[in-house]
C-alpha cells in the first residue's frame, strides 16, 4: 500500500450509542444501519465497543431471564479495550489494528471523535491480490434441528460467532451471533418468565437461521465476493466446490490476507 493514503481517505462518520441507552436501542441501530460494533459513549467521551455477539450473549443469558430487553442497558455489554489513530496517520497503520479489532476509533488532534474505520470501510478501496484461496477459513456447520441452547454454548466455549446450517445434507441457512441476539430478544418480549425456559429449550437452529444460503464458488473472484458482502452488507459468505461446501470468507479473513 501508498503511504501517500491516509486514515482520512477511509474513515467514515462515527455511529455511536449512549452508554446510558437500552440494548434494545443498540441493537436496533445496528440492524438499520448496518453497523457493528457501535462506539458507546458516555458525556460525548468514547468508553468502548458495543458488538452483536456481545449483545447474544446477554439476552441469552439465563442470569438474565427475569429481565424484560428494555430493561437491560448498553452499559452492561460495553467492551473497554478499543483502539484509536488520528486522520493524518497513513493507513498501513489500520491492518494490523483491524486484524484485531473489529472497529477503530479516529480522533482529531484535540481528542474528539470525528471517525471509524471497519473492515468494510478499508475493503471499499483496498482488496487482497493473491486470488480466492489465501482468504478462505475453515468453516463449521451445525444440524437445523440442534436446539439453540447448545447453538449459544458452543458459541461461548469455542467463540464461534457463525455456522453454515445442514439439514439432511443439504446446506438450508447461516446462523450467526447475529441472528442469535435478535431472537433472543423477541423470545424475551413474547414469552412470560416462568414459560421461558421450558420454552427456550424447544427452540431450534432453523428456527431462528438466515435462508436461503448465500453462497459463492471456490472460482470466484475476490473482487466479485468482496463487492457482494459490501452490497447485501453481510460479514461472512460460503464457498461451494461443485456441490460441496468448501469453507467460507470472512471480512477478517479479507483483512489479513491484506
């Protein structure tokens, strides 16, 4: 890469999240806009990171069973270790931080948030060269009628933030942290307490999965597979082989083959 290119040149405005706020307004900000993690802020200060998987977590919680969503704040899912650059600062600076971070935060020279870079942000203007196959991860698949409970368990032990869903052998769906946290929160909403976890233990992985597959050929094109990801503003996208589920790309994959 330039040196002559600046973080300036890809940051964009910064979406942020009141630590004060309720999680519910969090994560309903990250599905309109498309965003995670959020910048969570405390009297315009930067506190940390609000994620999606974080948010899973906590509306999953059985700790946190007698609370309704709405009663759960940002503050109880914030993450304080963040990292920050200035504008002017050359954008080889951002690889090795976004390989680590999701998000990072931009500051002017008087400390205020002007910016954030993600993943996405530096994929619009940057993109790996050495073909399809340096970015592909292993991937893990789970059975559409495995219960959720030991979905979030395996997601917690092993942090495993996505699987691609098999049902009788056929790839149906995705279900991601995601997909997780939104059904954990209308789970909350519709059913009583004393229903839910009796309930919740009937929940199934295609119950709450993205379907249709969205998938990709082994052939593809880098290019081509980071333009979708940026267009349908997913994360992650399956690689097939002539039928056969081969792996699957990540926007962190794409970041550290950069």
């Amino acid at each position: 890469m330039t040196t002559e290119v600046f973080i300036k040149d890809v940051m964009v405005k910064p979406t942020t999240i009141a630590k004060s706020a309720k999680i519910t307004e969090a994560l309903d900000k990250m599905l309109a806009e498309g965003i995670d993690p959020l910048i969570a802020v405390n009297n315009n200060s930067v506190v940390g990171t609000v994620s999606r998987q974080a948010m899973a977590e906590k509306l999953g919680s059985k700790q946190n069973s007698g609370l309704a969503p709405t009663a759960i704040h940002v503050a109880s899912v914030v993450e304080e270790d963040f990292t920050s650059v200035y504008p002017d600062e050359s954008i080889n600076v951002l690889i090795p931080l976004l390989q680590r971070y999701k998000l990072v935060v931009v500051y002017d020279s008087d400390h205020k948030l002007i910016g954030q870079v993600s993943a996405g942000d530096l994929l619009k203007k940057y993109r790996p060269d050495n073909g399809i196959e340096p970015v592909i991860e292993k991937v893990i698949t789970i059975e559409a009628d495995e219960r959720v409970v030991h979905l979030r368990r395996r997601m917690l032990d092993d942090n495993i933030t996505r699987f691609v869903v098999s049902d009788n052998n056929k790839y149906t769906g995705i279900v991601t942290e995601t997909d997780v946290a939104i059904a954990m929160r209308k789970f909350r909403e519709a059913i009583r307490d004393q229903h839910q976890d009796h309930r919740i233990r009937n929940l199934l992985v295609k119950d709450i999965m993205t379907s249709p597959l969205m998938s990709v050929e082994r052939t593809a094109d880098v290019s081509a597979v980071i333009d979708l990801m940026l267009k349908k503003n997913i994360s992650s996208v399956p690689v097939m082989d002539n039928g056969r589920l081969f792996g699957i790309i990540t926007r962190q994959s794409l970041v550290n083959a950069l």
